[in-house]
C-alpha cells in the first residue's frame, strides 16, 4: 500500500508538471499568433545604433532603390517619414524578411550576418522622421481642403504616391482618384486599412475621423 501511494504521488507530480509545460506552450503559442501568426525577430532584437545603422544603410547602397529627403532612387517609396509610417517593430520585420511579411514586394531579402543589423538600420530610419504636430496643423487652416493638403504633405504620402506634380509612381497614382472613388469609402479607407483589405502595404496612420475625411476631401478636389 505504501508503495503504491509513492507511485500516486510521483505520478502525480509528473502530471501537474507537464500540465504546467503544456500551459506556458499554449500561452507562448498565443502570443505568437497575437504578433501576426509567426515568431517575430522582434522577440529577441537588440538595442539599435543609429550611427551604426547609418553607415550600414549606405554600405548596403539603400539608395539604389529608396530616396532621403527625397534625394535618391524612385524605385521604392522615400523614408524620411518611414517611421511614421511604420512602428520600429514592423520595419524590423520587414528588413529582415520582406517577403514573409508581404509576399507581393519587390524589395529583396539581404543576407544580414544578425538582427543586429537591422535593429541598427531601423534605429537610424528613425532618426530621419518629422514629428507631426496635428493640433498645429489643424488650427492653421481654414478649411478642410487645406487641412487635409497638409496632413499629405505632412505625413509624406508622396513617398509612395504621385499627387499632381510629385511623389513616387510605386503606388496608385491619387491625383484623380476623386474621379474614381467616392470621398465616404477614401475616408474609411485612410482611417483602417488592413480592415478594408488585410495585408496591404498601406499602413494604418491612426488618423482620427476629421483628418481622414479632411485627406479625403483633398483628394477629391483634384479630380
């Protein structure tokens, strides 16, 4: 009796152990998929060094593709304002593989020797951003076409769109899109993206429902 109650409580112990183990699985496996359905280099990135990041942006001739203050290629979008576009997370996993993040672009994947290196060039990318002052913006206008012109301009949508006489052609051009699409699903689509078509590369900028419709009406006196 008395071994089989030694029995009973070993075996019991090993059970509320891998019981334990399953549930740390299970939680860890949630987080995952709250992050995007794949483990993230995020997870263990290091600190980034901007000045290091800088030198390594150059060496990895960047420019080839991208521009600075407009000053570069067109092939893809401009980054001064990329980390406005993008949380550090996200332009993390994007350097460090584009295509798992979206399969349609045509930036390649480099041969980075570690996450260092990214987290460094992510780190000088923002370095580069303007901050945006909405309030600012939002009381020296005096009507929403103006208001939303400067939110354009502001946030740099020309980085990956031509509007009138600039920005890049990587993207729709929006000069005439009042022509094509109603200003209320413009407005929809500037507030949630990814909620209109998950996966786009169109981020999400969080803007509230004055500024998108502000954008939106912009746009639509262009047409």
């Amino acid at each position: 009796m008395k071994a089989s109650a030694k029995q009973n409580s070993v075996l019991q112990t090993w059970l509320t152990a891998a019981w334990l183990a399953s549930l740390v699985i299970l939680v860890q496996g949630s987080q995952v998929l709250a992050a995007g359905g794949t483990a993230s280099p995020t997870a263990t990135a290091p600190a980034g060094r901007a000045d290091v990041g800088a030198k390594l942006f150059d060496r990895s001739d960047c420019r080839n593709c991208h521009s600075v203050n407009h000053q570069g290629s067109e092939v893809g979008p401009d980054l001064t304002q990329v980390g406005l576009r993008r949380a550090p997370g996200k332009l993390l996993e994007f350097i460090y593989d584009p295509e798992d993040q979206f399969p349609d672009t045509k930036m390649p994947r480099f041969p980075w020797k570690s996450k260092q290196e990214v987290a460094d060039i992510v780190a000088y990318l923002q370095t580069l951003k303007k901050p945006v002052d909405r309030d600012a913006i939002r009381k020296t206008t005096t009507s929403p076409v103006e208001f939303g012109k400067a939110l354009v301009a502001a946030f740099d949508c020309r980085a990956c769109h031509i509007i009138q006489d600039g920005g890049r052609p990587r993207y729709p051009n929006l000069t005439h899109i009042g022509s094509k699409i109603y200003p209320e699903w413009e407005q929809e689509w500037l507030k949630d993206p990814q909620k209109i078509k998950p996966g786009t590369f169109m981020p999400t900028f969080g803007f509230t429902e004055d500024e998108a419709k502000a954008i939106a009406t912009y746009l639509d006196s262009l047409k």
